[in-house]
C-alpha cells in the first residue's frame, strides 16, 4: 500500500479546511435566515398587543415601576442584613438576664436587665402614664408598622417653627430597637439598621409587647431603667399611684433624661411636663379643663442628691456578663449578683474633672467630648467614662469608639524593639531621612535630631525612629528588601500590640508605627497596664466574683491564670523610658508629686485626637479628648487637656493608699517615706473592715471633704535638680531613676519639640 506524500496530505488538508470554511459560513447564514425569520414572526405575534395613546403611557410607567421596584427590593435586603444579624431565636431571652451590682466594697450600685422591672403588667400601668407617653413619644403608635412617615413630617415641621418643639421623628419601636439592639452613635448606619429592626420588632411582637418593653427599658435619668423605677426614684412611690402631673413629668423624660431630670433642674422638668400636658389635649386624651389642676400643682420629687450612677460602667459590666452567660460560663442562671471592682470615689472625681475641663476649656478648645478608662494594673475595672453626658448619648466613646492614636502607640513598637534583643535605651538611633516607597515621614519642624539613644527618641517623640525600627526588625528576620523588612516588623509589632490587650483589626500600612490604625480606649489601658504589672497580660474585667439566685458562687476572676507576654527586662527598660515622657518630655502635666508616673500622649492628624495613657504602680489610666464627627480641635494636644485631667484624677487616688513602685524603677519619694514610717496613713485593703462598714453615702462625704481640704496649688519638689535631670552640685553625676535591674542611666532628655508624620503631628 503506497502511502500519501507530503504534496498529497498538504492538499487534501487544504480541501478539508476549505470544506470546513464552507460549512460554518453556510450554518452562519443559515442561522441568520432563521433567525430573522423568526423574530418577523414575534414581531406580528406581538403588534397584537400594542397600545398606543395613554395606555402606552401607563404601560411605560408601570413597567418602569416593575423595574425600580425590583431593584429597590435588592437594595433594601441587602441594607436589611446587617439589622437583622444582630436578632437571633432567643434575643429576648438574652434580654431576661437581671443583674444586680455591687461596687468593690460590697455596697449595690445598679441594676441592668429586664426582669427586675417586670414588676407590673402593662394593664396595670396608670392609664394617665400610657397617654401621656404615647401622646409626646409617638401619637400614632397604635396605628403605623414600626415606622411613622407622618408622625415623622409632623415633628419636622413643628420642630421648624422653633420655639422648643417636644416632638422627635423616631418612633416608640424605633427607640426600643435602639435600646435593644444599638448604641447612640450618630451615624446614617445605625438609623437604617435601626428602621429596620423596627420592622422586624413589629413582624414578631404585639404592640402592647413593645410598648411593655419600652416602659421597662428606657433610661430614666439618676441611674433608673424604666417607668417603675423612675416613680419609685423620682417621687417615692409606686408607678400605679402616681398623679397626672407626675406622670407628665416622668413622659417628659424618656427622649432628654438628664436634660429634664427634676433632681437636676426642676424648672426645666416641670416646663417639660407642661408641654407633655399640652400634647395629651392635642391628642384627644384629655381636655383642657382635667390638665389646669396639674398645671396649677406641678409635680414635686422627693429630695435626691446628684447620686453617683456609673451608668458607661454597668452598661459594660452587663455586657461582659451576658458574653460568659452565652459562653457557658454563668450555667444556665438569669438571676445574679456581681462584685465588681468599681471604685465610687475614683468613679466620682472622674466624672466631676471630665466634666470640669470640658465646660471650662470645651468651647475654647473646640472640643464636644472626652472618655477615661481606669484599671487596676492586673485589668480590675476601677472607673469608666465614657462620654461627656450619658443622658445625651448612651454611646460608650471608652469601648466601643476607634480612634487614631498618634504617637500614643509607639510603646508597643519599641516594646517590639527590646524583646528582640536588638535595642536597649541607650542604643544610639539615628533620627534622619526614612523613606518606604514614596511615603517619607518627617518630625515636627521638618528637622532632625542625627544620633540620640532611643530612650530620647521615645521622650521626644521622634517619628522616623519607629519607622527605622519595623525596618531593622524585618532585616533581622534576612529580609534584604527595605519594604518588604518593614511589612515584616510591622507584622511583629501587630503581633505584640495584640498580645498586650490590643483587640482591634490594626491595618498593615506604612504609618502603622506612628499611630495611623484605630484602638479603643479600654484597648489602650489594657495594653499599658502590661508595664505597671511587670509583664502580663491585662485583659479588663468587671466581674470579680458572680453570685447566682441562691447566693451561690458560680464564677470567680482570681481562678483564671495570669499570661506573661514581656519578660520582665522589657518592662523595665519600657518603665524607664515611659518614666522619662513624664518627667522630661510631652507627659509633665501628669506628674504626681512623689510618686513614679510612666506614660505617652498622642495627637493625630489635624488635632483630631488627643491622648494620654500613664500609669503608676497602682492604676493605669486612658484618656481621649476629641469630637464624634472627627472635626479638628483647637489645637489640643495629649500634654495638655489629656495628661491635665489624667492627673486631677489620679492625685487624689493615689492620697491614703500604699504606693507601689514601677517594675525596674527606684521607689518613689512618697513609696520610700511610707516604708519608713510604717505604711500609708489609712487602710488600702479593699475588704478591711474600716471600708467594709461604711456605706456608700459614706464614701461619697468622705470624698467630698477630701476634696474641699486638698490644696490646689501643689509645693515644688524637694530637689529640683532631681526633677529636671540636672546634674547633682556636688558629685556632678545626673539623676539615674532605674533600678539596678535595668540599664545604666543616660542624660536627661533634651527641650519641647514636636513631631508630624505622614498626616499625623505631635505637638508638645
């Protein structure tokens, strides 16, 4: 058999290509044919059904409806996610928990839950309480889905008149909802999510069940939830007795508690309670003729004092224990008592200087609001606050708000720095030119320092030296790369931050190092409270012991197990150098005379941000000063408004109690005297009996004679040379505040300067 040649394959290769060609040009235009075809024959099918005229017109717009519609349908399901992630299949059992609190000395502060104001049913509420709730809160509750268009342009268009309108645009489920569910963070996310979790509340409870849950959730002013409460709080009796004008005066108070609480400004109550009588008449309720008496005999409350209510703190405190209830770790009880480790007399002044310096310096400064965490060094939550007014806004700027914090981050960068080995204070860095890519970060009056040891760097707050150090520590890993080495460290650092209490995603970018990502305040605290207690872990608490219904203990703190995360060099070298902010660079304000203060301030970009974190041996204080919109301040640094109010607080802590030195630090002055005489001049054992008898009344006088005898103006040191670092006059050595345990003592650190990096400034 012959076999084909190459000339014979190459041409019947080339037939069967042409053949090929042929066949899909043929299938091509044949399908075209068909096609054509086919679409005449639809095209006669549907010239039956055109309309023309102004049935077209409908036609058009009802599919144009169809089509907005559709599309406005797949918009809201996916804006309606994240609202209905927050429900689950026993949300309202979560809510039934009912947790009693007492502060650390025993005495109760406060309630959180539900079910202690299940006391009576909603028939049994006063039908004057009802009316005169919905007629101000909501006047069609009974008949809108959870959200009221109209009630809502109502209360704009009253609103716009001026004059002091009292109606709001949310109605009573919408309130419930964020009660429930949300915070009071002012944000567009929070209203939608809020709109609709209203919608979903109305799709599974009965109007009387929401309504229920409001009267027995809403914040009251005074510390109290719900309208049994308030009765009982504001004029001593039970919620079923109260008259027309008391129950005015308590409608008054669910949209503006402390703006119209009667214990704090009865005149503005009762004209509020005036209002609220008006809108009962406009609403049908009542008649002009049934409100002249009430108006003639408002309400009067029973003499309250400005109680202390440590409401950031137990909202918190409710939310850890409802976290180890779904943990598993409180059984299946939904009655409890909890210990906390609140401190009412460091809660107090907290509250009175925050609240102080805003009203002082607030307008000056441009600044609306302020937040303070105070923990015991092994994470005992002493003292919370959480914004400047917790009837304003329940929005906890202490735990649940990020903000930037500036240079107050650096310590877990150079903590990074000494546990590899790499650093020590006295290592000479050079503060020059650094740049990643394109991105070159620069200190405050774009100058430079040249060689200084670190723990200058640290004191001045130098920008290019944290940058230098993610650099060497991903070049000590044998990354070559410059870019690639600083992503590297900037991941140990991530890795530290995290270990020493930092809870939040922090973003890897470039200005990691000098405090570009978002902390909390709490997260702040924690995170230096690893210093004060000589290197572990400081996760926060509020609950030192939980007691179930039958008294029994279900849950102690003590028995979980401290984790070491810095060895005990690093926080000596980190005390020294955090030692030095205070005494000698951007921290003086804070200093505490005769006690050891360590710390940092921080402030962003824009003056946007002010910190300061400090610590001593026995509390570790965070302090954030700024606006919710973000708007720049004044100019306000973390030295100034920040390190001032960290230490009007802690001085007055720090009087009667023992002083603890700093881990690789000398004793202080204070710690040395109390040494040698014998110890402090007032007991400091939180269970000793001399605190143990006193009531809570007791401690608050006490506080405040404390206060009235305390001296403003504080003496000068004894040694001033000692104070400034200059050299002793007689043996010509400089002052050396670290123990033998730690490196040799360096020079003082050098004048005030600042610092500005890559969008973030440090003023001094």
């Amino acid at each position: 058999m012959r076999l084909p040649t190459l000339t014979e394959i190459k041409i019947r290769f080339e037939r069967a290509a042409l053949a090929f060609d042929a066949w899909v040009n043929a299938s091509l235009y044949d399908g075209g044919q068909s096609t054509g075809e086919a679409y005449e024959r639809f095209q006669r099918v549907m010239s039956r059904f055109a309309v023309r005229g102004w049935k077209r017109v409908a036609l058009d717009l009802t599919s144009e409806a169809v089509t907005i519609g559709t599309g406005g349908a797949v918009l809201m399901l996916a804006l309606a996610q994240p609202a209905f992630q927050l429900t689950s299949e026993n949300w309202l059992k979560q809510q039934d928990l009912a947790v009693t609190f007492l502060d650390r000395y025993g005495t109760e502060v406060g309630r959180r839950g539900i079910k202690h104001d299940d006391s009576l049913k909603l028939d049994e509420f006063p039908d004057i309480m009802i009316k005169a709730l919905v007629s101000t809160e909501d006047r069609r509750f009974y008949e809108h889905w959870g959200i009221d268009p109209i009630g809502t342009l109502r209360a704009l268009v009253n609103n716009s008149k001026g004059g002091g309108g009292t109606q709001g645009g949310s109605s009573i489920t919408q309130q419930l909802a964020k009660n429930l569910f949300l915070t009071n963070e002012r944000s567009l996310e929070r209203k939608v999510n809020e709109a609709f979790l209203a919608l979903w509340l109305e799709s599974h409870l009965t109007k009387n069940e929401i309504l229920k849950l409001y009267l027995d959730r809403a914040y009251m002013g005074g510390g109290t939830f719900g309208a049994v409460a308030a009765a009982d709080y504001y004029f001593g009796k039970p919620l079923k007795d109260i008259s027309l004008a008391e129950a005015a005066m308590l409608a008054g108070l669910f949209k503006a508690p402390t703006k119209y609480a009667p214990h704090v400004n009865l005149p503005a109550a009762r004209a509020r309670a005036a209002d609220v009588l008006h809108n009962m008449v406009e609403a049908g309720f009542v008649t002009e003729g049934q409100i002249q008496t009430a108006l003639r005999n408002p309400a009067t409350p029973v003499t309250r004092t400005r109680d202390i209510t440590a409401d950031y703190y137990l909202d918190w405190a409710f939310g850890e224990i409802k976290g180890m209830a779904d943990a598993g770790k409180l059984r299946n009880d939904r009655v409890l008592t909890v210990k906390t480790p609140l401190d009412l007399a460091v809660q107090k002044r907290a509250d009175e200087v925050v609240a102080d310096i805003l009203r002082k310096s607030g307008d000056a400064m441009d600044v609306d609001e302020a937040a303070m965490v105070i923990l015991d060094p092994d994470g005992a939550l002493r003292a919370m606050v959480g914004g400047a007014d917790y009837g304003e806004s329940q929005f906890n700027r202490a735990t649940d708000a990020l903000r930037q914090p500036g240079s107050s981050f650096k310590p877990y960068v150079y903590s990074a720095a000494l546990a590899s080995g790499l650093f020590k204070p006295d290592t000479t860095v050079v503060d020059s030119p650094v740049c990643i890519g394109n991105w070159c970060p620069q200190n405050y009056g774009r100058s430079y320092a040249g060689r200084v040891p670190m723990w200058l760097a640290v004191a001045k707050s130098i920008n290019t030296i944290p940058i230098k150090i993610s650099i060497a520590l991903g070049k000590a890993m044998g990354i070559s790369h410059e870019a690639r080495a600083a992503k590297a460290g900037r991941a140990k650092i991530t890795e530290l931050a995290h270990k020493m209490g930092i809870t939040s995603n922090l973003i890897d970018t470039v200005s990691m190092p000098i405090g570009s990502d978002e902390v909390t305040v709490i997260d702040q605290a924690a995170g230096y409270a690893v210093f004060a207690n000589g290197g572990f872990r400081a996760k926060p608490y509020a609950a030192m012991e939980v007691k179930n219904s039958s008294g029994e203990v279900i849950y102690r703190h003590a028995d979980e197990a401290p984790e070491r995360v810095l060895s005990p060099q690093v926080v000596a070298d980190m005390n020294f150098m955090l030692n030095k902010v205070v005494e000698e660079g951007t921290g003086k304000r804070a200093q505490l005379e005769g006690v050891k203060v360590a710390g940092k301030s921080g402030t962003t970009n824009a003056y946007r941000d002010a910190w300061f974190v400090g610590y001593t041996g026995n509390y570790v204080g965070a302090v954030w000063f700024g606006n919710d919109d973000h708007t720049s301040t004044n100019k306000l640094t973390g030295g100034s408004l920040p390190a001032q109010t960290w230490h009007d607080v802690m001085e007055p802590a720090h009087q009667g109690i023992e002083i603890k030195g700093l881990p690789g630090l000398k004793d202080s002055p204070r710690a040395a005297q109390q040494q040698a005489s014998g110890g402090p001049t007032a007991p400091t054992d939180p269970n000793a009996s001399a605190y143990g008898k006193l009531s809570r009344r007791s401690f608050e006088v006490i506080s405040g004679l404390n206060g009235l005898f305390r001296t403003v103006d504080r003496a000068p040191a004894a040694d001033p040379a000692a104070r400034s670092g200059a050299a002793d006059p007689k043996s010509g050595k400089k002052p050396d505040d670290r123990a033998s345990a730690g490196p040799v003592g360096q020079p003082r650190a050098v004048a005030e300067g600042g610092r500005s990096a890559g969008g973030f400034i440090e003023m001094r």
